[in-house]
C-alpha cells in the first residue's frame, strides 16, 4: 500500500466521524492531511502557533456543537499538557492524530525526549492513547479512535509511529 | 512602567454584558469569571477556571462552528498574555464573528497581585495589531467602554479596557465544568450533536 493511500483513509475516516474542524501546527507527516483539508470547502482549518491552542479550539468548537481533530507531532505533546485539563474537567471528547519522532531511525537528538514521554505523559494526563503501526489498519484505528472520543466523550490520541511515516531525511 | 487603568472592572463587565441577548460568552480564569457572574449568570456564559491561555482559543473554536452568532471572549492581561500567540492564530483565521475584551489591571490577581508585563511593557492592542487584528482599541473611560459595547458585537475587534487594579468582593459563579459545558450546548441547541 502506499503511503498516500493510507493517509487517504484516514481522512475519509475523519470525515465519516463528522468531523468538521482541523486544527495543526504543521508536521511533514500530517502533510497529506492538512493539505486534503485545506481543498476541502466543508473542513474548517486553523493554522496555530502551538499546539495546546488546538485543544482549546476543540473545547470550542464542541460548545459549537462541532467536532475537531487536533494534528501535531509529538514534540507538540510536551507543550499540551495543562490544557488536556478543559476537555478533561469539562467531559468533553477530544480527538487528536499525533506523528511520532524519537523513535525510528531519528536523525535529531532533540525529538527522542518527547518522542518517549508522549504516550506517558499523555496517559498521565487522562488521554486515551491509541498507537498504529500499520499501513493497513491505520484508518479503521482511526475510525474507532474517533467514535470512542466522540460518543463516550473522552479525550484520544492516536499515535502514528514514525516507522509508519517514514523517517525524515535531513540531508539527501 | 506604564500607567494603571482607573476604570471599575464591576461597571465594565456590566456594561459590556448589559442585556446579552443570545450572545456567546467565554470568559478567561480569574476576575473576569467573577466579574461576568456579578453581571448576571447565565448557561451562555462559559467561565474557565483553569487552562490559562485558552479563552481566546475557545472562542474561536466557537465562532467557527457557530458562524451565525456573535463571540465575546472576556478575559484578563495575564491570561490573554498566556495566549499572546492566539492572537495571530485568530487573526489568520479570519473570523469575523468574534471579539476579545481584556479587563486589562496589569496584574496577576489570582496570585498576589504581582505585575504584569502589561503594568512593565506591553501593549496588548498592539500586539493584536501587528498579528493582523485590524480593529484594536483601548479605552481609559466609562464613555469609550459604551462605544465599545456594541461595537464587541458588531467586529472583530480586539479591545483592551485598561481598569483599576483593586479589587472587588469575590463573586463565585460555578465551576463544575462538565455542568458548565453541558448548560452551554443545551442553551445553544447543540446538545445530542
């Protein structure tokens, strides 16, 4: 399969939650999701400045009646975690996809700390933490991620490993 | 240092949410929940008590899935300052359904009243300004805070209302959050979504 392919899916999964609003800051992973978001006239699109205004925008955007999907990369996680408070206090659902670094041939030193706290700090702070690892499944994980964060109003992240994204290459 | 506001954030808060309407109110941690309680409680009142940094962001979300409505985020300089970056999210997004009031004492209130970088050095108008807001104002007196209030409901206007650092008796309006959120949606007729 391939990787557009994949993440074709998981966008048509996104979809099929009802899912109206994408909020990011932008990671090379989710590149196929932001932009099939953007030539979408009937997905909202927020471009943040980090990402735990994400989690505050899909508080508001629940209060709306809307639903939202957060996309950030797992060195955003780090910045995330006192906000993960509104939608938990609140019993609201929260729904994130969250690309990992740190974990598959990682070039950077920087992105091995959050790439191993994020599920930990994320199970900490009250979050549901899914993780796909497969081409073939990530769309149906995505799908059922969605429906429990949506109908039992929960928050969860659903990580996309780095071996299922592709390692970046730093120089060619 | 910059000169402290004089205005009464009490007389404020009531005259920006004299007879709401339908409008949508999210206020930030702090003062400014208080002050929107003593104004008149109500289930479109939305009060934080926690996530500092994120009125401005819930209002956003909210503005964007309600287009039809009218947003006002009432929030304070320390909690507006956590969110500084926000700003420029919102104004790239380009709403025109929302505005943002900061009851702005140059004081971190909750926590013994330490200044602010707005009592040292920043002008949080400007800061919207220059993140692409292109309505920004600040107001010093009771009058400029009337003209304010029905243009908060009519713009996307960003307005620093530069009020006293004292402070008021404490008036508590509730804080379960899941009541709050819950009361919200019902009132905005979004419960069951």
């Amino acid at each position: 399969m391939t990787s557009a392919s994949w993440q074709a899916q998981v966008y048509a999964a996104l979809k099929a939650a009802r899912i109206t609003q994408l909020a990011y800051v932008p990671d090379a992973g989710h590149a196929h999701l932001i932009s099939a978001a953007h030539a979408d006239a009937d997905m909202g699109t927020v471009v943040l400045t980090t990402e735990e205004e994400g989690i505050a925008f899909a508080a508001g955007a629940w209060l709306g009646g809307q639903r939202a999907v957060l996309l950030m990369q797992s060195s955003g996680v780090g910045n995330c975690i006192n906000m993960l408070s509104l939608p938990v206090n609140c019993r609201m659902p929260f729904f994130t996809l969250i690309t990992m670094r740190g974990e598959w041939a990682e070039f950077n030193p920087w992105q091995v700390p959050m790439g191993v706290a994020t599920p930990i700090v994320l199970t900490a702070a009250g979050v549901h933490v899914r993780r796909a690892d497969h081409a073939d499944d990530a769309a149906e994980l995505v799908a059922a991620s969605a429906a429990l964060a949506f109908d039992s109003a929960v928050p969860v992240a659903v990580l996309l490993s780095q071996r299922l994204i592709g390692a970046k290459v730093f120089a060619k | 240092m910059r000169n402290d506001g004089t205005l009464n954030r009490r007389e404020v808060a009531t005259v920006l949410l004299r007879e709401p309407g339908d409008l949508l109110v999210v206020t930030g941690l702090g003062a400014p929940s208080y002050d929107a309680g003593a104004a008149g409680d109500r289930p479109l009142n939305f009060y934080l008590w926690g996530a500092m940094g994120g009125a401005a962001m819930v209002g956003l979300g909210l503005a964007m899935a309600q287009p039809r409505r009218r947003v006002l985020v009432l929030t304070g300089d320390g909690e507006m300052l956590m969110g500084m970056g926000s700003l420029a999210s919102i104004a790239a997004a380009g709403v025109q359904n929302l505005a943002i009031a900061v009851l702005d004492n140059g004081r971190y209130g909750e926590t013994g009243a330490q200044h602010s970088h707005t009592a040292l050095t920043t002008d949080l108008a400007a800061v919207a300004a220059a993140c692409g807001w292109r309505a920004t104002a600040t107001a010093r007196g009771m009058d400029e805070v009337e003209a304010l209030r029905d243009r908060l409901r009519s713009e996307p206007l960003f307005a620093v209302l530069r009020i006293s650092p004292e402070e008021e008796p404490r008036h508590l309006p509730p804080r379960d959050g899941a009541y709050l959120a819950d009361r919200f949606r019902r009132a905005v007729g979004v419960e069951g979504l």
